[in-house]
C-alpha cells in the first residue's frame, strides 16, 4: 500500500513537469479553437485562461490544494496501517500457549501481530524506546511498554496491552490453581457467543466521511473561484483597460467571456483534484469510496458547477464596484457570508440521523445549497426529486442573478476615483 | 465620409456634461478637439465608442449610426491609459487586435510593425509594468492603431510624452489623415495642435463654441496689423488713432487690433504720415488667442 502512494506521488511529480515543461515552450499550447468560435467573448475567455494557468497565483494555489487532497486521503491510511499490524518483543520463553492467547487477542482487536525474540530486557527496552515494538513481555510475567497507559485511553493499541495483560494474568491463574496449560488456554480465549442484529450494518458513514471532506474542498474552491473572478475584473478597471475593451465589444461580452474562461480553468482545475483523488482513494484503499459515497462525489461535482455558476456573477458585480484592490477585502467579505454559513451549518449537520429545518430550507436557497444540499445526500435525508428541484431553483435564480450582476457592472464598471455604491448603481439615474 | 456628433446631450444631475454639442471630423483631416478642464471632450469621444449612454444625439459614420461593427474599426486611446500591467507587450498587443477583428495571423504581423514603428520593438517580449511611462504610452498608440482603424479618436495622446515621442506621434496623426483616416484627438497642447490640425472644435462647459479651419479662426473676427514706422520705436504714432488698439510694441514694431468700422487703409495713411514705414502686414491670431476669447 505504501508503494502504490509513493507510485501516485511519483506520477503526479512527473505530471507537474511535464506540463511546466510544455508551458514554457514558445507559443507551447494555443487555445486559439475557442477564440474563433466564440468571436469576441470567445478570445476573452481564450486571454483569462491562458493568463490564468500561467500567473503564480493559480500555481501556488492548485499546489496547496492538491496537497491537502493528497494529506487527507493518506494520512488516515497511513494512520490505520500503523495501528493495524505491530510487533511485539518476547525476551526469555513464552509458552506456546501464552503465544496463542496473545495472537487471539490482537486478532480480536483487529491487529495483526508479529512476535519478535529479544536478546535481554535491557535489548528490549531499547526497541520499546525506538518504537521497534509496542509491548514487550518478560518471561510470561511481566509486560513493559514505554508510556504508562491513562485510564482513559481507549485506542485499540491501548486495549491490546490490557487484554494481553488480563489474558496471561488469567492463564497464569489458572495454571497456578492446578489446570493444566491447554485446559487453562482453552479457557482464556473461549470460543465468542454467536451475535444476530435486527438491521443491516451501517454504510451511511462512508458517504459522511466523504462528504466532510467534500463540503471543505467546495468551501475552498467556491471561495478560490470567487476571488479569481472577482481580481480579474478589478484588474480590468483599476488598470482602465477596460474603456479599451469596451470600445470593441458590450460589457455583458466582457463579462460572459470573463467567467466562461475563469470557470474553464476553474473546472479543469478541479477536475484533476477529483480525478487525484479517486485515484488515491483507490491505490491506497482509502475509505472515502465505499459504500454510498461515490453518490455523494457526484452530488459534490453538481454543486461545485451550479455553486460557480451562481456565485461567479456576485463576485463579477462586486469586483465592478471596487476601483482598488484595496477595496476588495472589504466586497468580498459580505459575499463570503452566505458561503460560510452554508458551509459551517452543513458540516456540522453531517451524521445526524434526523438533520434540522433549517438545513432543509437552507438546501434550497440557491446561496447555500450547495452545501446543504450536499450534507442531505451524505445523510441520505433527501429523495432525487428534491435534489433536482433544489437544482432548478438554483439554475432559475442564476440567471436572474446573472442579469442583475450584468445590469451592475455595465453601470459600475467605468465610474472610477471611489468606490460604487450599489444604490447608486441601481438608481434610475444611473441608466 | 465623415464622423458627425449631433445634438449629443448628457448630464449627471444637476452637471451637464454635453449640451447639444455638434460638429463633424471629415475623413482624411487631423481635427483638434479643445476646451477647458470638465469642458466635456473625455464624455464626447466616450459616446462616440458607446461608453456614456446619451440623453439626446447621435453620432454617425459615413452618414450611418455608429454601432459595434463600426466601432471595431475605430482606434481609441482613452484620457487614462489602459494596458493589462502583467501581460507581455506584444500579446497584449495582438489580443486587442484580434478583439478588432483581425486574424491571428494579421495581428502578429500588424503588433510587429507597429511596435516598430513607434519605437519599442526591443521591449515586445517584456511585460507592460516593466516599461517607462513613455513607452507604455507608445504601447497605447500601437494598440489604437493596430488594426489599421477608419477613423481615430485620440484622447489626449501627447500627455506624459517627451519632445522625441511627441513628434513621433504627430508624424503618425498627420500620416493617418494622408492617408484618409480621420483624426479626433484632444490636447491641451495649442502650439502643438495648430502646427497639426486641420482645423479645431473648441466646447466649453459642454456647448461647441468655435470650430472650423484653423486659417479661417486665426483670420476670422478682428483685423490684426503689425507695423513699424522708422524712429518711432515706441509707437507713439499709433495711439490716438480712433478704432484701433494697441495690443503690444516690441522694439518698434506695433501690434493693432482693429475694431470692424475701422480699415487697415486708414492706418496705413497715420502711419505713413508719421514717418517710413519699414514694415507693414496682416497678423494672424495664435489659435491660443481664438482658444482663449472662445472660451472666454
């Protein structure tokens, strides 16, 4: 499992230089097929996309993210196969029935264990120190592990040392009282009591599992795009360029070729995170796809688009009534509001078998839906009906937004010196 | 074949920024547009490329309303300049072509010879913010021209240029109109623009107040004498006379404004019965002196 993390690791290394390598050649990739399809719209679009794979911003920023997606899905991995084998030094003997015991009790913790001979306690202690072994049990005596265990710990290596301890303590017992050693091993490790349930185990959590780190990825993403549309028509203005542009083509060209390129970069940019990712999950049996959750992956992909396709027009308007980047902070601050709150409300609902009112209004308000829409899939609280409903509503509302935005930039974005009020925009006498 | 604004009318509130204001540029002229500060030229040469939305008036091009397609083949350089500051010059360049129309193609030929031309062909693969002001504003003029444009509208294009960069531009302009293009462009600058223009629109606070050839204003209105009169270097032959004002004497030499019931005929006879008249002609106003009465 290991090498087939540090062969996805690998790859992606050889993937990133390549395509640097490709991008710095002259004239190394045109995208010049969208420029002529789309006339004006087309080559703006065309210019926000190559300008954007090349700028540090969206290098840096695509690099973060791909690091937390590759954190997250290795890391827990990782973290379970430390736990899930470990090795456990014996010095002196140990009969063949206190080793038995032993292995039944890593088996019945789900640990698979390793029993390694020491050449002395001291030898012992050593490997203890240096994390070698996790136990060590002196002459079916005694047991030694490096820090004392709390009271409170209830981690899986943790119950091991209690069990072996509880375990040998009562072969030893019953030894001591006469049994001979196979009756005494036959009794500490009984054969289990059969167990019926009355309902199927739990899948739902894979899906929340995956949903968790769903719902933070399109946090980041939403945020991530909204504030590339947003500085790209900031730069426009703050620079005057755009009376350039204007005298060629109508602002809702500008505006529409703007986020067609932003969200072109945008998809491809996520894109190869979700396909990173599933193939990660893969390689290194990661849990995130087992289970209900590949429904939610494509719940989160939906979002992801309708969630841009909704907030790029908030932002593009907000951009147009900055003058400065300084007073970006400032405008994307209140857009950020909705996005939080539907974020933070919706992962914290994640796992409840009965998820609240307010998630289910809130998973049909185009502004956080896709969120709470995403965390209802993941609780699977919600049938397809309501999803695709939750889905039209959002897509009505963008274009209702997309005229509004369109209406605000075109009034906004040539009045420069101040910042612009959207009173003052909407006004009539702003027409 | 020409570009004609009329009746354009525009106010933001209680300002009016345009007051009825016309006048034409034929095709194949360098016409100087003049006026105070907040006279209104920045919000005319917008309307021409519909960037201000106007409460009356048209414009028109070759006696048909300017819309997009005409647009795409004007040349704008607007009062502040507008270049992406990350972008290097010559894609920059070639974008704003190709937003004019032009093939991939045509516009890299066209972004080569035109960063020739104005001189910053050495910095084409630099990006703009790391040009001097001077040369992004040659930048500037290569994207308005770019694309070979019917008609230039030129907001200010000398400002910020040195003596070198002036006449280059200048040469471009009076190049352009030889070429039959019209030529819009607005300048403080009044030396400057009578030496180019053709002929002038002066506004102020919105309304046209004076327009036409620059030889017809600087002739137009008052007689306008210079004479010298042998042993009167200071003119005192010249005062007293009825309708005429004594504007300046320089080392003998009289400048008179003649009011319009008095002839130049006249003045001639004082001045010959003063003494030898050494020098005795027309003067023609400084497009200064028209700018400085039309906009009172």
């Amino acid at each position: 499992m290991r090498y087939a993390v540090i062969g996805v690791a690998l790859a992606l290394a050889v993937g990133v230089r390549l395509w640097r390598r490709r991008r710095t050649q002259p004239g190394g990739y045109r995208l010049a097929a969208i420029g002529q399809v789309g006339g004006v719209t087309g080559l703006v679009a065309e210019r926000e996309i190559r300008e954007r794979f090349r700028s540090r911003m969206f290098k840096v920023g695509t690099g973060i993210v791909l690091l937390v997606v590759v954190a997250a899905i290795v890391i827990p991995v990782l973290r379970k196969g430390q736990h899930s084998h470990q090795q456990i030094g014996v010095v002196g003997t140990l009969p063949a029935q206190a080793r038995a015991t032993i292995l039944a009790a890593g088996a019945s913790l789900g640990i698979g264990l390793t029993l390694v001979p020491e050449a002395s306690t001291a030898a012992a202690e050593q490997d203890l120190k240096a994390g070698r072994v996790h136990l060590v049990v002196v002459d079916g005596r005694r047991l030694i592990v490096d820090r004392a265990i709390s009271a409170t710990d209830t981690s899986a290596p943790t119950l091991l040392v209690r069990l072996v301890a509880t375990q040998i303590g009562l072969q030893n017992a019953l030894e001591a009282a006469g049994l001979p050693p196979d009756r005494a091993a036959a009794l500490t490790h009984p054969p289990p009591l059969p167990v019926t349930s009355m309902q199927p185990a739990r899948t739902r959590g894979t899906a929340q599992v995956t949903a968790i780190y769903g719902l933070i990825l399109l946090y980041v993403l939403l945020t991530q795009y909204g504030t590339w549309i947003m500085m790209g028509v900031v730069e426009e203005k703050s620079s005057r360029v755009v009376e350039v542009l204007l005298s060629t083509m109508k602002p809702a060209q500008l505006l529409a070729g703007k986020v067609i390129g932003i969200g072109t970069v945008a998809l491809a940019q996520a894109s190869v995170l979700v396909a990173l990712a599933l193939i990660l999950a893969k390689a290194v049996g990661s849990d995130l796809l087992h289970g209900s959750a590949p429904l939610e992956v494509m719940s989160l992909a939906v979002w992801l688009v309708l969630g841009y396709a909704f907030y790029c027009w908030v932002y593009a308007a907000g951009g147009a009534l900055a003058d400065r980047q300084e007073h970006l902070q400032t405008l994307a601050f209140p857009l950020q509001i909705p996005i939080l709150f539907g974020y933070i409300t919706s992962i914290t609902a994640l796992g409840s078998a009965n998820p609240s009112t307010l998630i289910h209004v809130l998973a049909y308000l185009p502004p956080t839906a896709p969120f709470a829409m995403s965390a209802l899939v993941a609780d699977g609280a919600v049938t397809w009906w309501q999803f695709v409903l939750s889905a039209a509503l959002t897509l009505v509302s963008t274009v209702l937004v997309a005229r509004l935005a369109a209406t605000i930039y075109r009034r906004a974005v040539l009045r420069t010196g101040a910042r612009v009020r959207v009173r003052d925009v909407l006004s009539r006498a702003a027409a | 074949m020409s570009l004609v604004l009329d009746g354009l009318c525009r106010s933001y509130g209680e300002v009016v920024a345009l007051d009825h204001l016309s006048f034409s540029v034929p095709a194949g002229q360098v016409v100087g547009f003049l006026g105070p500060n907040g006279a209104g030229k920045t919000t005319a040469m917008r309307a021409v490329f519909g960037l201000v939305s106007l409460d009356a008036g048209t414009v028109t091009w070759k006696a048909a309303p300017v819309g997009p397609a005409e647009r795409r083949r004007f040349g704008y350089m607007p009062e502040e300049r507008g270049l992406y500051p990350g972008m290097v010059v010559r894609e920059q360049v070639e974008y704003l072509a190709r937003l004019h129309g032009m093939t991939a193609a045509d516009a890299g030929r066209a972004t080569r010879m035109w960063l020739e031309r104005v001189g910053v062909a050495e910095r084409s693969e630099s990006k703009v913010e790391a040009l001097s002001l001077g040369n992004q504003q040659r930048v500037q003029l290569a994207t308005a021209l770019v694309h070979d444009p019917e008609f230039l509208v030129l907001d200010e294009p000398m400002s910020g240029l040195d003596p070198a960069g002036i006449d280059a531009i200048g040469a471009v302009l009076a190049e352009q109109a030889a070429a039959g293009r019209g030529v819009l462009f607005s300048s403080h600058q009044l030396d400057l623009v009578e030496h180019l223009c053709e002929s002038v629109a002066i506004i102020d606070r919105g309304r046209l107040v004076a327009n036409g050839r620059v030889d017809d204003l600087a002739t137009a209105g008052s007689s306008r004498l210079v004479v010298r009169v042998a042993g009167d270097r200071d003119g005192a032959w010249a005062r007293g006379l009825t309708g005429v004002t004594v504007s300046r004497v320089e080392a003998g030499a009289v400048r008179l404004v003649l009011d319009d019931h008095t002839s130049s005929q006249s003045v001639l006879a004082a001045a010959m019965q003063a003494g030898q008249v050494e020098q005795f002609g027309f003067e023609r106003r400084r497009l200064s002196e028209v700018f400085r009465e039309a906009v009172g």
